[in-house]
C-alpha cells in the first residue's frame, strides 16, 4: 500500500463527464489497497472566464480581491471531484487551500507555501477517505486567500506530497510523459522513463512545457518522486522524474533536446574593455525589468570587446532602446540585433562524465551547414543559438546524432 | 453617521456593469459619512449554473460538497464588488462567511446562524474601509463550508445589522418597497411607508415575496430595522419594516392583502365527534410531510362534524390518497376536496384595536356575490377562502373598501 498523490489540470476536469473520468480512475488506485489525495485545477476555462469578469470591472484590479474570486475556480473542482467519488460509493471529502490549512506568504497572485498542516487530511485517509485538494491556492496567516500563480496547482501537489512524505506525486496531463524533444518537430522523439530533476529543471525551462519549472524545484529539494502521466490514456507509466541515478553508466549522456524561438540577441559591438563595462551595458537592462537569458563575452582586440545577450522576444524592442542609449554613455561603437533566432540545447547528466558532446553537436550542425551564433555551456546543458529558420532542422539532426530516435517499430 | 448595512440581490449584482452601478451607490452613502457593511448574493444565474454541474454529476450531491460548491457564487461576488469599489478610490475589503467568521450549525444546505466575530468588520471600519460580506455562508465549527439555504443573503444582512447594531439594515431589492397588495392585481396598490415585522411575516408568508420570511423573524426578535429598497430606482425611500408604533391610533386598520392561489381544499365529511378524532386525521398526514395550513372544523350536528384544512397543491393528491384511507379507518361518511382555491387575507395590527374589520370584509364580498368556503383569523389576519375564480375581484374589492387604493394622480 502506497500514499500517492495525484494532480489532475484543467483539461483532465474541463467537463462533468471528465470529473467522472477522473473518479473512476481513482476508484482503480484505490481498489489495488493505495490511498489517495487528489489535487485538481479549475475546470478548463474557468479562471480565464473570472478573470475576464473582473476586467470588465476595472483595468487593474486590486489582487487580494482577484485571489478571493479566482481561488473559486478550484473550489467548485474539488466539490464535484468528491460527489462523483461519492457517487461510486468511495467516501471523499474536499479541502480548500484554507481548510488544510496550506499556509503561504501575503504575495497575492504569486505566493509562495510556508508550511502544510496535515492533521485533518492524516485523519481523514486513516479513516479510509480519499483526500481531494484544490491546487493553486493558500491561505496567510491573517486568514486572506492566495493564489499561487498560474500552473500552481502542480506545486500544491508536490508540497502535499513533501508533507504527507507520499510515495509518488502523480501529475496527470494531456500528454504521457516527458519526451526526448517535441514530437510535432521531431516524429521519432521517444517517451522517456526516467529523468532527473536537474534534466526535466534545463527542459521545462527551455520550453518543454509539460511541468510547472516551481514544481520540478520543490520536488527535488523535497525529494518526492513525480510522475508526469497522461489523464486519456490508460495504462502508460508515464515518465518519473526522480534524482539522480547512482550508477551513471546507466544514464544515457543526453536525455533530451529542448529549444525555442521566444528570444532575440542584441550585441554592442566595440565595447572599450575595462572593468565595470558589463554592469553599466545590463545594469539599465535589469533595471527596466528585461530579463537576460545567456550571455557572451569575447576575448577583446585592440582593448575592445563585444558583448551579446539574449532576451525574450516581447522585450526586444525595449532592450533595444536601452542599449541605443548605454551605447553612446560606455563609448562603444553600435548596437546590432537579431530578432530571428532560436535556442537549441542538449541536455543530459550523462554530459558530466562524457567529454566530447559539445563536439559532436558542433559537428552536427556543420553537416548541415547551421552556423552557430552564441554558446552556452553548464553541467548538464549544451545551448546554441543558430538562424530561427534552420531550428527544426538543428533539432532532427541533433536527436538522430545522439542515438534518441525511438527504434522503427 | 449611522452604521448601515446594505444587501443587493442576485439581480442587483447580475452584470459586471450593475456592480458598478452598485459601488456607485455605496459610494453616495459613503459620501454623507455613513458606514457601510454589504452584503452580496451571487449573481443571477451563477447559483443555478453550479447546481447543474453538480446535477450532471450525480442526482444526489452530498450536501457538504453542495455547499462547498455553491458557496463559490457569493464568494465572486464580494470579490468584483470590492474591486469596483477600489477602482473608484474606496477602501474596501472583502470576506466569505468563513472569513468573518460566521459561525453556523452544520445542517449543510440550510445551516442557521449561531454567533458572528464582528472583530474584523469592525476593524475595517474603523479604518474607514467599506466591507463586503458574502451572504447566504457561513462556517461550522469543524471549519467546513455551510449555506443558509435560497434567499439566506437577507438573513446574513439582518444578522449582520444584529451582531454590529447596526442602524438599519437596507435589502435592494426589484421592487421599491412594500405594497400594500401585488400591483399586477390592483394598479392602484400604493406603497407602504411603514410596515411591522408582525405583518411583514403575515404578507410574506401569504405570498408577498418582497423578503425572506426567515429574514424577518430575525429582524423582528433582534429589532433590527429593515428597510426594503429598489437597487434600479434613486431617492426613493422605500418601506421601513420595524416594530410596532407605539401609538396604535396611527396605525392604518389594515395594511395589506395578501393572496395565494397555491392551495388546495380537503374536507371529512361526517367525523364522529369524540375527543381524538382531530389527530387521528391529521396524524398521517403530517406523518407524510404534508404541511397542513388553515385548519376548520365546525360545531357538531347529530354528533358529527365536518373537518376542513388545506394543503400546497402540490400536494393535493397526496393528501387525498392518506384521507380516502383515514375516513375509513375513523367511520366518516365521505371526503371531498377542491382544489380551484385561492386564500385571501386582511393584515395588519390595527385590526386588534379596531371592530368590524371582519364584519366589513364579509359584507364586501357578499356585495360581489363570492361566497366564503373557509375563514381563519388570527390577531392581526383575518383570511377566507373563496373560489379561484373570484381572487382578483375579491382583492380589488376589498383593497377599495378599506381605503388602501392610491390617490389618483
């Protein structure tokens, strides 16, 4: 007998039918003798539906206020997860944020959980109940309701998974598992098994939007196994994302490729070299609030350098107008830009005990005559940045190089 | 400065734009240095939609999670109405019953009111915020969500007004205050100034359905003015409900008249007159959940009496069925029944120190030529049952002949 704690998003609730989907699902993990606590978004639609109310109210409206009324999207999940339950004869009950009590910081809209008080939810599994939880919300110590942000509703299961110390935190989606790259770019891309924290941490920040990139943090600094599964498909096991494997023999060097096309690089070219020069290009940056994604410096000649860096595509224009001006203020020569790029990374904790991946990904992409732009290493992680036509095609050679096509069935 | 609260209906609060119109109006209240408290139902629709979903889920929701649920409508509400409020630069804050806390029983569904922590609410005014309360809600001792039942805003608004003694408490309304019948009936119904709890609980419970009739009772045994307001027209003062003025000399005799065509007829005929034999009719059929109304039996004659009570319509058959089978049991000669019935009513306190009111109103109806099949009195009520056919006329005649019609304009 296992404690597992299962996540279903909006699209797994999105309808009555669905709900009872779900409870029938449940009802077959329970029956193998597990118990059970469920976590569940609002229904598809639902929080978009209440924040378009209070748009029509006012243009900026106060988030207290806004969490007190977005919080009743998962309210309303809960109560009908449990009737369905209920219906089938399993006995159920749901929680609020603030009936656990879940207690989070005062960031309304964005907070951040504090503690967990599993006293009700222990109770009511020894008496033979399964647990359901809205995700996505808390409750601050004065007793206001907070949200946790959008896709929250994952990190609410991690953490209950943390507290209850639940065997396995099952994140059930619209997809079965994590893969080895998109499948819509890459046909061949392979379900994988397993992967670690820090790998799944580099792919959902890279854009492989399967997992919360909070929730992949809690789960590794709590160490709570996580299982991302498909909600539509019976049967899968899905893909584990658990630590680090201690024989690393085992571990495959690269586990997926990630990749997007939401950046722009800016470069000042000419830069006067001294000490100092990087804080006064990206201080004005940081300062308006543009996040800076990589950044390269190379070796200078003739006692100037050039500087790139990378920035979400929406910013572009505004990192654009800073570096006119710091352009003239630190004495460079120009400013050049590029809003036609796109990131492509291998990743893999195989990477640390292998030499040689970086050139072979260079080698890669020179058979196909992509030219490589910027680069970026870490640990686990290998970055390009190459011309946004030639993504998918960087992509496919990179996944067929590195052994990840799945086997022609 | 009075401490006011207000309650706005469902329909008051339907749209995005009738919230406005409400914070509008909270505003100019605000404005004259009042303190304002309101109380908020879920908008128009918004209960019935999740009452679907749950049905779509089950025919037979638990009654926890209903609430759970259900509770979510109100919960929207507070939440838009504080935001309009802030955008128009008020201080404003909202609490589900939970967050009050409204301490309720734990008869999910149609909870009652036990204690109200007024601690916050009073807070919040004190710093000059205007609070917004979710009505119909409140919170067991377990922490578990109940609702007070349909209608349950006017009784959170009354109990509120209670625990804060307040100055009035003030429930807008689609109608601008009290009539002294239903104007679809009788144009020339006038609106009342001033009306008592003890005939505000006659004209509802008869079928005036301006006001819960809980609402009222609580209003009443706390003293609790209550003033009933129209939320679509300004300036207009409504009907102050309150406790009787102590100068019964300026009390009007009759006050209103209420009507119900929602009533069907029962008589035993022939019952042997012995101590008992009221019981043993009446027995079954409140056994069988029939709520039994007006009540007469007449003196006997060869020691046998006539028994005639009425029931809901809905009803009807099922009460006739339980009789067909007691007038055996009990030796009656026979039962008959009608239900092509209406119930007319005179109320008002004048009547306890006035004659005649009962004789006028016999005379006015011989004068139409309806005929009275039953006549019930109580201190305050006097109402007879005539034949459907004839309510109308007999509410137009008896509305003229004791002086309610409206001056002509």
């Amino acid at each position: 007998m296992a404690l597992i704690v299962q996540k279903y998003g909006g699209t797994s609730v999105g309808t009555p039918e669905r709900i009872k989907a779900v409870a029938e699902r449940v009802a077959r993990w329970r029956d193998q003798g597990h118990q059970l606590v469920i976590v569940v978004s609002a229904m598809s639609g639902e929080t978009n539906r209440l924040i378009g109310l209070a748009q029509a109210i006012t243009s900026d409206p106060d988030p207290r206020e806004l969490d007190q009324m977005v919080c009743t999207g998962e309210q309303v999940t809960i109560a009908l997860l449990a009737m369905a339950l209920m219906a089938r004869g399993i006995p159920a009950r749901s929680y609020t944020g603030a009936q656990v009590a879940i207690r989070t910081d005062r960031s309304y809209t964005k907070a951040r959980i504090e503690s967990i008080d599993d006293a009700a939810i222990r109770a009511d599994l020894a008496e033979g109940r399964v647990v359901v939880v809205a995700g996505f919300q808390g409750i601050d110590v004065d007793g206001n309701t907070t949200t946790l942000g959008r896709g929250g509703s994952d990190t609410t299961g991690v953490a209950l998974a943390a507290a209850l110390h639940a065997d396995e935190c099952q994140i059930y989606t619209d997809v079965d598992g994590v893969y080895t790259t998109d499948p819509r770019v890459v046909p061949q891309a392979r379900r994988l098994n397993r992967i670690t924290f820090e790998e799944m941490l580099e792919m959902a920040s890279l854009g492989s939007k399967v997992l919360q990139i909070r929730s992949v943090e809690f789960a590794g600094k709590y160490n709570v196994p996580l299982r991302v599964l498909s909600s539509f498909q019976d049967g899968g096991e899905g893909t584990l994302i658990s630590v680090d494997a201690e024989d690393a023999m085992e571990q495959p060097i690269i586990s997926g490729i990630a990749f997007n096309r939401d950046e722009a690089k800016l470069t000042v070219r000419g830069v006067p070299d001294i000490p100092g020069v990087a804080y006064r290009i990206l201080g004005p940056v940081g300062a308006a609030n543009v996040e800076v994604d990589m950044i390269v410096q190379n070796v200078s000649a003739d006692n100037t350098t050039d500087f790139t860096f990378t920035v979400h595509r929406n910013e572009y224009r505004k990192a654009l107008a800073i570096l006119e001006q710091v352009c003239n203020e630190v004495g460079a020569r120009e400013v050049s830009s590029d809003d036609k790029i796109a990131k492509v990374s291998l990743v893999g904790v195989g990477m640390r005990s292998h030499a040689g991946v970086a050139s072979k990904m260079f080698e890669t992409l020179a058979r196909e005559n992509i030219n490589i732009q910027m680069i970026s290493t870490s640990e686990i992680k290998i970055s390009v940045v190459v011309q946004e036509k030639y993504m998918e095609l960087a992509v496919r050679a990179l996944h067929t190089a590195f052994g990840l096509d799945a086997p022609a069935e």
